[in-house]
C-alpha cells in the first residue's frame, strides 16, 4: 500500500468527514486516519439518550441533509447513521482503525508513525476532536476515594447507577441533562462552581442557532449585536422535568474526597458513591508532542486554522479558536472549506523559491 500522500487527515469524525468532502474535489490525494472501528467520530460513544441540540436542519455537513428519521432534534444514533452514509455517498478516502502516535517533519515532509505503519504527507490537517481528553480538576484526596468516579464521556444511561448516591459535577448543559436523567432513578447531588444559569424555556435549539448565525453575520459586518448567552442551559424536555421535581438546586464545589465521601468547605463530610465529572474536555493532541504541541492542554497557536508555529500543518473543528462555531456539524463546514483553499495554494508554493 503506498503511504504517501499530499494531506494526511487525523479523525474520522465530523471534523475530518467535512475536510474530505473538499478534498475530494482539488485532485490532490489525501487519505482521512480514523482510530475507530466505526464511523461516527465521538457520536457512538456519548451517553444513550442524547439528542442535538442543535434542529436537523442546523446540523449537516456540506452537500447532504440529515433528516434525523424525521425528529426536529435527531438522536445520536441518527447522526453515526448520517455520518456513515456521509462516507460512502462522496466516497471518502478514510482508513480505520488507524491510530496516530507520533507526528514529526523531516525538511518538508511529515512522517505520521501509526500503530498500522509509517505514512508521509505534504501537509497534516489534525481533526481529532476532544472526545477522547476529557478534563477532570483535580481534587484532594481522590486517590483515597473508593467511590466510582466517571467522566461525562465514559456516562452511557442511568441504569449502572440504581440505589447509589451520585454526584454530578459542572454547570453546563451535558452536567443538567445527566442530572436530570440520572435523578430519575436515584439520589443525586449537584455541584457547581457558581450558581447555574438557565434560558428561558422558549429559548430552544432552533432559536439559539438562528441567534449564533445573526451573532455571526453580525461579526463579519462590524455591527454589534446582542445574543443570548450561548453558553447557559438549555431547558430540553428532560431538564424541564427536573425542574418541575425539584432536583435542579445545586452546591458549591466540595473541597476533598475522603474513602467515602465528599467534604465541603465548612468541614461537613456528604457520604458519595459516584462522582459524574461533566467538566468538558482538551483537545486531543498528544500525537503532536514531537512539535512541543498538545502535551500540556494549551490550545496551540493559530490564525485561523493554520498552526502558527509549524508549517503545514492545520486543525479543525475544534471551537471558536479554529473558526466561528466549528465543532459544531453546520459549523465545521466553513471551516473545512478555507482550510483546503490554504492547503491547495501552499502545496502548489512547496519547492517554489519564496524569496
Ligand atoms: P470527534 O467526533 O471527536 O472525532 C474525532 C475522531 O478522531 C474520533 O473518531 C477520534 O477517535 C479520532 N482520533 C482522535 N485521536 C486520534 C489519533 N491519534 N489517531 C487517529 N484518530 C484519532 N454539535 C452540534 O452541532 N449539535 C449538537 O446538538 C451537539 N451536541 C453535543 C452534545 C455533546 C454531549 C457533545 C460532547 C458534543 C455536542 N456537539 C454538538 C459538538 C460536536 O458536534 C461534537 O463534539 C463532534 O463530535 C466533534 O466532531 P469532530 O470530528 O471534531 O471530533
């Protein structure tokens, strides 16, 4: 098999789907490294009940609707199914399950060590998501702690859960969503850094989209605009419910763990079996610590999506820094597009004399 090639993608998931989806159509090879068995990137591995927040119709790549089986907020499953389909319809050139392991340059050429074999590129577009370096703070004693203690990206459904105290950490909207499912079926506590911020229930996906889009427009016209803060809860269905029982009243973080329990700030110690850390996550950059890039958690340097510091390099879909909205699935697509445009313009500049 001939490993060399003019853009090697790391991640198989939205992020890499939408690259490859620009790709396909400049003639220049590229193959999309995947270390899943499956397509779908991070989707398969989110808890079971999740549904986008974001409406069907805000939620496509490039070129195809998601129709989501005809939900106004598809399941989780309906996008693995959509990004499958996805692949095969533009016959994109992905190759799982691919682990990257290392990445370094020699001259102009980047060599990717992979636990399958060694592939060689013009050029490296990192698209690896966050999924998989979820952040947990560290707290004192947790090593002590005999409790369960799980990040959100390891919740899968509230039934592992039944007759255990649980304690959910964090004040975003995964934090509220696993709170008010797990609440369902046991004792729950929530913790959280300062007091949650809820929208108003009319506030729904399709209006914080139309709101993200207007900020957006907005921004590119120089014009201000006042938005809803895009970061408070979302009132979905089941954090209404939890409303209405009652469970949505949360503390203030706890200071220690002990064997079996948590001790807040005043000393009183609140006997725990699990901990749930919905506390967000890093990107997923630990391949590229050969460039001094990802081993301590800092965003690297950017304009745009361009790696400052390392030619040829590029990163996509991983928030803001790396282009308005675009780890989101309608977001991701703008940013895809001008990160080929760069990548066509500087492979056509390689080997040209740029004095
Ligand atoms: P990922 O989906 O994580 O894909 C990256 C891929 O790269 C994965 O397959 C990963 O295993 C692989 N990989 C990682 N490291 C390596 C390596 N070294 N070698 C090879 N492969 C590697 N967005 C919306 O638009 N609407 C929503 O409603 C919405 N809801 C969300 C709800 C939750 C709970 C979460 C967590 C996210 C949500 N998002 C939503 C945000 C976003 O769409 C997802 O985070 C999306 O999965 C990001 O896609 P990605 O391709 O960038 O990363």
């Amino acid at each position: 098999m001939d490993n060399t090639f003019d853009v090697v993608v790391i991640g198989g998931g939205q992020s890499g789907l939408a690259m490859g989806y620009y790709l396909r159509r400049t003639g220049l090879s590229y193959v999309i490294l995947d270390n899943q068995k499956q397509p779908g990137g991070a989707w398969p591995h989110t808890w079971r009940s999740l549904r986008l927040f974001s409406p069907a119709q805000w939620s496509a790549l490039p070129g195809m609707l998601l129709t989501g089986g005809g939900s106004e907020y598809p399941a989780r499953n309906a996008v693995v199914e959509y990004l499958a389909n996805y692949e095969s319809k533009y016959n994109l050139q992905v190759r799982r399950p691919v682990s990257v392991t290392d990445v370094s340059k020699e001259g102009e050429v980047f060599k990717i060590e992979t636990a399958q074999g060694t592939y060689f590129a013009k050029t490296v577009v990192n698209a690896t998501g966050s999924f998989s370096n979820p952040f947990i703070p560290k707290i004192e004693g947790q090593d002590l702690f005999k409790g369960r203690v799980l990040h959100s990206a390891q919740y899968r459904s509230p039934v592992e859960f039944a007759n255990e105290r649980v304690a959910v950490v964090g004040e975003g909207n995964s934090g509220a969503q696993i709170l008010a499912e797990v609440s369902l079926t046991t004792e729950t506590l929530w913790i959280t850094q300062k007091e949650p911020r809820f929208l108003p229930d009319h506030i729904d996906g399709r209006y914080l989209f139309d709101a993200a889009t207007q900020m957006y427009e907005a921004q590119k016209a120089g014009v201000s605009y006042k938005a809803p803060s895009l970061g408070d809860i979302v009132m979905v269905d089941s954090v209404k419910d939890a409303k209405i029982r009652n469970v949505l009243t949360s503390r203030r973080p706890f200071e220690r763990f002990t064997e079996n329990s948590i001790v807040w700030s005043d000393g009183q110690e609140e006997k725990i079996d699990v901990v749930i850390f919905c506390t967000g996550f890093n990107p997923a950059l630990k391949h590229l610590s050969s460039f001094h890039i990802g081993a301590d958690d800092k965003r690297p340097a950017t304009e745009g999506t361009r790696s400052k510091t390392i030619e040829g390099l590029w990163f996509v879909g991983y928030g803001n820094w790396t282009g308005f909205a675009s780890a989101t699935l309608i977001g991701v697509g703008r940013s895809a597009k001008t990160t080929v445009e760069e990548i066509v313009q500087y492979i056509s500049g390689i080997g040209k004399d740029k004095s």
